[in-house]
C-alpha cells in the first residue's frame, strides 16, 4: 500500500502549478524515501525534477516501488478541488489502476475523495551528473519573474551574462532591446531578499522566455532560487520546497547558428 | 538567430 499525507495541501497545489504548464503526464516514482518525478516537455527542451522527501510528510507510507502515470491536467483539476485548509492524502493499493485523492476539512467536518485512473507511460529517463557550475546565483524568485517576464517583452530569448560585476540579463527584438543588472547584495535586510553571485569563470548563454516563464510559475513554492550555469550546458533553475523537497528544472540553452 | 538546443544532446538515457 502507499499512503501519502500533507497537512498543508496548498503545497502539493503550488507543485501542480508549478509544472503543469510544462508537462501533460509524468510517472511519478514513489519509494520508501519518497516521490520523485523525472520528466521532460513534449519539445525536449526542458526537464522538471521534482522531489518529496518521505520525511517532509506528515505521514508516508510505501510498502513496495510504485511507478505512477498520472496526466498533469486531471490532477491539477483534482487538486483545485482542495480547500485551502485542506489536508490531502494521496492513496494507492499494490499494483494500482488508480490513485485516490482524499481531502479533509480542517474541522474534519468534510471528507471528499476523488479517484483518478492511472496512464500506461513510456518514459525517457536521463542521467544528469552530479555536475560543479561555474556560477551559481541565489536571488529573490518574484524578481527572477518579474526579469523574466519584463524582458520576454522584447524578444523570444533572454541572454544571461556574468561577470565578476555580477549578472546580466538582456532581451532584444524588433522593437528594442533592454537589460538588467544584478550585483551581490548579501546586506539585504532580509535573507530571502538577498542576492548571491558565486562566480568561479565569466560566461554567457541564452534560454528560450517560453520555458522561463514556466519554471517562475514555481515562485510561490519559495522566496529564493538558484540558478546554476556552465558554459554550452544546461541551466538550473532550483527551487525548494519547504523541508520536503526540491523542483529543479533543468534547460537547454540556445547555440549560435 | 540562436537556435534551440535538445536536452538530449547534453544527457544520456538511462
């Protein structure tokens, strides 16, 4: 049997809405240590990794490896059914045909169950190594939205360069151009304010606005994120979520022609 | 233009 509880649903909401615009299924792999979820968009461009740790559960329980198929869509719908307050329990017998999502009240007043049919998935899976980045960026997450969607204003892609001066983001289109800068700013009043610039070599790259845009929409999952960056590499963009888990998306950049 | 890499051509499947 697995049984999964989360006194706080809303978190499992944020999550839902934090790759739902990304993917339309993911196998979700649930253990003894936890649920992961490994999946890539439809174009390939992009990966959603995503962890919940069994200890950050408010109960969990896992007697053998499950291998879930759930379409992202019809769990978002389920979960907008969750009240706020809502605890949700995430249920599923051994070999299981479906899932059960049962949300209580509060005042355990309400109990509402719903039931959704599991997918038969083929997946790609990727071996992403333990990888050190020449520069590592921790930077309040409502201004790494707001960067994102002020520069998508003028172009299709967004180029981030850094230097020892800290971290550029640039866009240009038919319009015009624009840029913002970041410096180190570790003297913020508070911590989540704060921007960290760890910076081993200079580099630039450039990433599509389309998928930044989707990996902000994690945002309201923290106050903080990380943004990881080699030259000709993938970018990572972190997100954690309370003491539970992480989101990580992983993008590919964009090479010159 | 700056054309859009796959992610597959950083990491192999497993």
């Amino acid at each position: 049997m697995f049984e999964a509880r989360l006194v706080q649903s809303a978190i499992l909401k944020k999550v839902l809405d934090a790759v739902k615009d990304l993917l339309t299924e993911a196998t979700f792999e649930c253990s003894d240590s936890g649920i992961q979820v490994q999946a890539m968009d439809s174009a390939h461009v992009s990966l959603v990794s995503l962890n919940l740790r069994s200890d950050g559960f408010d109960k969990y329980r896992c007697d053998r490896n499950l291998s879930m198929g759930m379409s992202i869509s019809c769990m978002s719908k389920i979960l907008r059914c969750a009240g706020a307050e809502d605890t949700v329990t995430l249920r599923a017998w051994d070999n299981p045909e479906s899932i059960t999502f049962i949300f209580e009240s509060p005042n355990k007043d309400k109990l509402a169950e719903y039931e959704m049919k599991l997918i038969n998935m083929d997946q790609e899976h990727l071996g992403i190594p333990e990888t050190s980045y020449s520069c590592v960026i921790k930077m309040p997450s409502g201004e790494f939205s707001r960067i994102c969607r002020d520069l998508s204003q003028f172009g299709e892609s967004i180029t981030f360069a850094c230097s020892k001066e800290g971290i550029k983001f640039s866009a240009s289109g038919d319009y015009g151009s624009a840029n913002i800068k970041l410096v180190q700013n570790t003297d913020a009043d508070k911590e989540e304010e704060a921007v960290v610039i760890d910076m081993q070599e200079p580099l630039k790259l450039t990433f599509a606005c389309r998928y930044l845009n989707c990996f902000v929409k994690a945002g309201p999952l923290c106050n903080q994120v990380q943004l990881s960056m080699s030259d000709d590499v993938p970018l990572v963009c972190e997100y954690k979520i309370g003491d539970i888990g992480h989101i990580k998306y992983y993008l590919a950049p964009k090479i010159d022609d | 233009t700056p054309i859009q890499n796959d992610l597959r051509e950083f990491y192999a499947l497993v």
